[in-house]
C-alpha cells in the first residue's frame, strides 16, 4: 500500500497519547453515567421496585426451571388446568346432545316434507305442464301452446291407444295417476287503452296500454246472446245442451249454456289476486307496481273448465274466447289455475299448479311455472309421530334447562350479563323457534281440515256429474288450498333456516376440544380482517358488475339487470367459468380488457388475498394450540371418567384440595392430598400441567426475556 512520505513521517508516539486521553475521557463519561444510574436507582421508590421485580423474576426463573421438572408442580397452573378440563367435559358432554337434537330435528323435517317423492311427483308435472312454455313469444303463440298442448294434457279422455274413456272418472288424470281436482282456472288481468301522453307530443296519435292501469269493463267482439223465445244470436256455433253430456239430473238450458260461454268476459268480483311475475327484478316493468312480485288488482276475468265436460265442448268454448278476442294488447297477465291429486306416492297430496304469462310491453311473453305440494295426511307412518315426540321432549328439556339457568343467574345478580352473550341469544333462538316449527306443524294440520272438506264436496258433485256450466266449487278448494300452501313454504323456509341456527351450536360445542376449537379460533380471529378487506373488495367488485352490466347488458340475459350481474360477477369470481364466445361476440377488444383484469385482478388476487387472510391466521392458531389433545384422546379422557367414576374426583373438590396446599407442589404432596385418586386422573392432571406450563413459561421468548431482566436486576442491584 502506498503511504505518502509526509504522513510516514509523523511521530508515533503522539498517536498513542492522543488514543491514551481519548480512553480516558471515555471512562470518566461512563462513570459520570452510573454514578447518576446509582444515584436514581438508589431512591426509595426506586429500590422497593427493583426488589419486587427481583422476586417476579426470580419467581419466573423458578417456573422456566419447574417446567422441565416432572417433579415439581405449578399449584396455580394445575388450578388453571382443572377450569380449562371442566369447561372441555362441559363443552364435550353437550356436544353429543346437540348432535343427537340436529338428527333427530332433521329426520323429523324429511320425514314431513318428504322432499324426495316431492321431486320425483313434481317434476313430471312441471315437464308435462310447462312444456313450450318457455318459446311463448306472441298471442297467437299463447293460442297455438293452449290448444296444442295444456288442454290435451290436462284433459285427455282417451288411453294411450287413442281409445275414448268411459268412465268420466278417468278423464283429466295427468302423467295416468294424477287426477284433476275442481276445474282448471284461466284469469287474466288488463289494462286500460288509451292515448299515450307526453310532454312533447310525439306519440299522441297512439294508443298506449299502461300497466299501472287495471281496466275491469266487460269486452268481447260479438258475444253470444238468446233473446226472450230462446233463439241463438251468435255468429259462432254453440251446441246446444244434450241429454248425453251429462248423467245429472239437472237439465241445462241454452241460455244458461251461452252464459257461461259470455262469463270469461265479464270481471269476477272481489279485491282480486297477486299474480307472481317470471323475474323479480323485472316487475315494475312487466306489472303494475315497482315494488312487488306481482300486481294486486280489483278483478280478473275468469275461465273455468271442469273435467267432467267432453273436449269438444272444451276445445268449442276456447275457440269461442278465441274468435272474440278474450287475449288481445290490454291482457297484463294469463294465470292457469288447478289443484292435482296423487295418491298413489306416499301421503295423499294435492300438487298445487300455476302458470302466469306476463305480457311485457316491450311485445315479449315471460312465463313463471309454480307448484306447491300440499300433503293431506301429517304422518306417513309411526316412525315420523315418534320423532316429532322425542324432539318435541328434547326441546321441552332444552326449554326447562334454559328456565332454571335464568333463575339461578337471576338469585346470582348475573341475569343481566349473561342476557347479553352470544350463547344465551343463540340458546333461547333454538328454543323458541324450536317451538315455532311444531306448532307450524300442527297448525298446517289443522288447516287441511277446510281443504278436505272442499275436496269431498267436488267429489260428490263430480260422482253425481254435474254440470259444469253451474258448478262454482272450485273456487272454495283453490282458496283453501292457496292459504295452505302460502303458510307451508314460509315454514319451509323456518325449517331451513333452523337448521343453520344449530349448525352454529355445533361451532360453540366444538370450541370444547382444543384440535376442534383452532377452526373456530380462526373463524373467530380472522372476521375483523376479513370485514376490512371487504371493504376494499366490495367497491372492486360492484365496479366490474355494473361495467360488466353497461357492456354486455343490451345483449346478455345475465347482465341485463344489475341484480343479475352480480350474481353472474360473483359466479365468475368462484368458478372461474364464463361464455367467453357469447361475450366477445361485440366489442371484442373491450371484452378482453373486462375480463381480463377482472380474472386477474378480482379472481386471481383479491380471492388468494382472501385465502391468505385465513390461512395465515389458522397457522397461528394452530401455533398456539401446539400439541393439544386429540378428538381420539378426548374420547378416551370421557371414557375414563366413565370407568373410574366412583374414584374419580370431581371438579369442585380438586379445586379446594389445590387451593390449601403451597404455591410449588411435589408428587408426592398431591398424592397424599388426594389418596383415593385414580392413576389416569393423577397422570392427566400432571401430565398437563407440565405441558401447559412449558407452553406458558417455557417458550424462547420467555427464556430471553427472563434472562435479560435478570441481568439487568443483578446490574441495578450491584
């Protein structure tokens, strides 16, 4: 290395002078230092604190050291065991209980609403019923579907070999086995017409037919009409009643005939009907209200077609509505009506069936197929009565149990804590809306009654064949029938609903066993960071909805309406499937840019963002959980209190056993305060109190923690 000659020439010796007073002055400044540390530490208060920290360390380092000792116990960490095992058998002992209450809750429902026959019945009907319904798109076409295919279907009288029934008892029978029962019921709704209003002036010589109107004028080209000697005037031909149509008694006149062919032309008097509409997000602009499913209206004009009529009469009076224009630009709505018996699947039932048309002004048809099952007959057999008994007893215990908790929290003073926990409101949901489902149960039953009694009177009338041109029973069924079925499926959804309420019992039950609780520990731990990233995400996620529904909403069903784009978002987001073809169809280059960035961003970051979130927080619950005890080892701990039950000491008296004897414990001095104890109970309390001491105390953050307070406790006291 190169040293320039005139630095080489300096004198050595002033280096090590100057280096000499530097060290100096370095020492008198660090001992200026801890005379002033001494001086501070030195103070009364000062010293009474460093004594204490002295004894909480040295106290401390005696557990690091009690930790490793198997001989050597920890009377506050066996006390604090004794609390962890009595909230785990608690826990534990009810979890059998609320699975057994889930089972027995759950076989009581399928056993009620029968959901597999229920399938099976109905969706026969729903392709015998609604086929071609979907490729309705004009008048003519509602014409063509009801004479082509809903009328043959529902009132075949002949066999599969085209063969005439008979027996009027065989006619109108569904797929062979279900059987029509009253009269299928056609009701449409109109609006009114008339000339369109604007502020402009643009569409006033127009004729505009305004769906927040209800017309209820009676209509028709040319009706049908007999004058006072009984002559037809009508320019389409009417049979005349003969003495074959019927094998009643009654004897039907001309005039009463020609009535009832006029009839769907005049309204039906009443608050009218809620019709339910194919879309929900599409009612305001297929209906007359923007706020509901359906439209209320003042009357609907009403075709009643009962089975026992021969066809030709049927199809006679449909081509009568036809050629007098019964559907034309003023029909809002067209309702088929008719209640289905099967008895021959399980319970007897009747398959309630409803069809609307809803006639968009924007010259489209929209058709919504409905059916409900309603069962005539509670229970199928014994084994349903006997599990609505043992749940019924279950949930009465559950009921008697909560009652004594709140006494006793009540001679407590702790009524009004315990009142605000999560456990209490989730326990007395269960019980109440346990409670709820039953007396659903029973009321149903108790309105089939009404229906029952409707249906033997369209039997009677039907046996005696009466004429349908003067039966009006129908109806009777039909309202029964519709309160029954409106009640039921809000107590299907009770009954869903109760379900998932116990599921989250089964959350509470599981927090019991320590490998169980870490998935509830993390569900519990990650809900605040995952509200936070939903904060970000949301706003993400609406974006590329209501952008997805301005680009492809004029083409694509799914993104026509802003309800439906984000559910179609949201099944992108999660299966990573969309039409990629039907997208780019426009605009290909914007489709890209929209679906890429939001595969790449929404799909592939904000969704793994999501994942990491839990997964980061169930490793550090299971971190903290370390070697915990399995399901098989609480299994076996329960099986062991079982056996040794008469030996077995119980909670409360291990806890005042513990809570006489000194802070730091030997084997030998527990065996002797509990002599009688058995050997699996001895082992379980020591073996885990030395392992939930080494979790505590044993950690290396404890040990360096320890050791460096310690060091600096010797310093200080030096």
């Amino acid at each position: 290395m190169y040293i320039p000659r005139r630095l080489s020439r300096i004198d050595t010796h002033e280096y090590e002078e100057a280096e000499q007073e530097a060290e100096q002055a370095n020492q008198e400044e660090q001992q200026n230092e801890l005379l002033e540390s001494t001086q501070f530490l030195r103070t009364d208060s000062n010293r009474r604190r460093i004594e204490s920290a002295c004894k909480d360390y040295a106290f401390k380092a005696m557990k690091l050291i009690v930790s490793d000792n198997e001989h050597c116990l920890d009377r506050d960490i066996m006390i604090h065991l004794v609390g962890i095992q009595e909230k785990r058998n608690r826990g534990f002992v009810t979890l059998p209980f609320s699975l057994v209450f889930f089972m027995v809750f759950a076989l009581t429902a399928f056993l009620h609403e029968d959901v597999s026959t229920v399938f099976v019945v109905e969706s026969g009907l729903r392709k015998a019923l609604g086929q071609g319904a979907g490729d309705i798109k004009t008048i003519q076409d509602t014409w063509e579907w009801l004479n082509g295919t809903i009328f043959p279907t529902v009132f075949r009288q002949t066999d599969f070999q085209g063969r005439p029934l008979e027996d009027k008892m065989e006619w109108s029978r569904i797929l062979s086995y279900n059987s029509l029962m009253g009269a299928l019921f056609m009701e449409q709704e109109r609006s009114t017409k008339q000339l369109c209003e604007d502020e402009s002036g643009i569409a006033a010589d127009m004729y505009c037919y305004d769906t927040e109107t209800s017309d209820t004028s009676a209509f028709g080209r040319s009706l049908a009409r007999v004058d006072e000697s009984g002559v037809l005037h009508s320019s389409f031909p009417i049979t005349p009643p003969q003495a074959g149509d019927y094998d009643s008694p009654i004897n039907l006149t001309l005039s009463q005939r020609v009535q009832w062919y006029n009839s769907p032309f005049q309204v039906v008097g009443g608050s009218g009907r809620r019709l339910r509409i194919t879309r929900p997000t599409y009612a305001g602009r297929l209906s007359g209200t923007s706020n509901t499913a359906g439209i209320a209206t003042e009357g609907a004009f009403r075709a009643v077609f009962s089975p026992n009529m021969r066809y030709e009469l049927i199809q006679e009076r449909l081509d009568y509505m036809l050629a007098n224009g019964w559907l034309d630009k003023q029909t809002k709505h067209l309702s088929l009506r008719a209640l289905l018996l099967n008895n021959e699947v399980g319970r007897p039932r009747l398959q309630s069936y409803k069809l609307t048309l809803s006639f968009s002004r924007a010259g489209d048809v929209w058709a919504k197929l409905t059916m409900d099952t309603i069962f005539l007959e509670s229970y199928y057999d014994g084994i349903a009565q006997a599990a609505d008994i043992v749940f019924a007893v279950m949930l009465f215990g559950s009921t008697c149990f909560e009652i004594f908790s709140i006494v006793g929290h009540c001679r407590n003073g702790e009524f009004r804590g315990q009142a605000l926990t999560g456990w209490f409101v989730l326990q007395w949901m269960i019980v109440i809306l346990g409670w709820a489902v039953l007396l659903g149960y029973q009321y149903i039953s108790s309105q089939i009654h009404p229906v029952k009694t409707d249906m033997l009177g369209i039997s009677k009338l039907r046996l005696e064949d009466f004429p349908a041109e003067l039966n009006e029973l129908g109806e009777d069924l039909h309202s029964s029938a519709s309160i029954v079925a409106f009640f039921a499926a809000w107590h299907r959804l009770l009954v869903a609903v109760y379900h998932l309420i116990l599921m989250i019992r089964f959350f509470v039950a599981f927090r019991a066993q320590p490998r169980l609780g870490v998935v509830v520990n993390t569900l519990e731990m990650c809900l605040i960071d995952v509200l936070h990233f939903m904060i970000i995400l949301l706003p993400c996620f609406l974006a590329y909805a209501i952008s997805g529904s301005f680009i492809f909403g004029r083409r694509v069903e799914d993104f026509s309406d802003f309800q439906a784009a984000l559910g179609i978002c949201f099944k992108i987001v999660t299966e990573s499937e969309y039409d990629w073809p039907y997208l780019s169809e426009e605009h290909f280059w914007t489709t890209v840019i929209w679906v890429w960035t939001f595969m790449l961003f929404m799909s592939m970051v904000m969704l793994n963002l999501l994942l990491a979130i839990v997964l980061d927080i169930y490793s550090e619950q299971r971190r903290l959980a370390g070697k915990s005890e399995g399901i098989c080892q609480t299994i076996s701990q329960m099986a062991s209190i079982v056996r040794y039950w008469k030996r077995w000491v119980p909670i409360p008296q291990l806890l005042d056993g513990l809570s006489k004897m000194p802070r730091m414990i030997t084997r030998e001095d527990f065996l002797r305060a509990f002599p009688g104890m058995p050997d699996k109970q001895v082992e379980l309390l020591i073996s885990g109190s030395q392992q939930l001491a080494s979790n505590i105390h044993a950690g290396p953050e404890h040990q360096q923690h320890t050791m460096r307070m310690g060091m600096a406790l010797k310093g200080g006291n030096e």
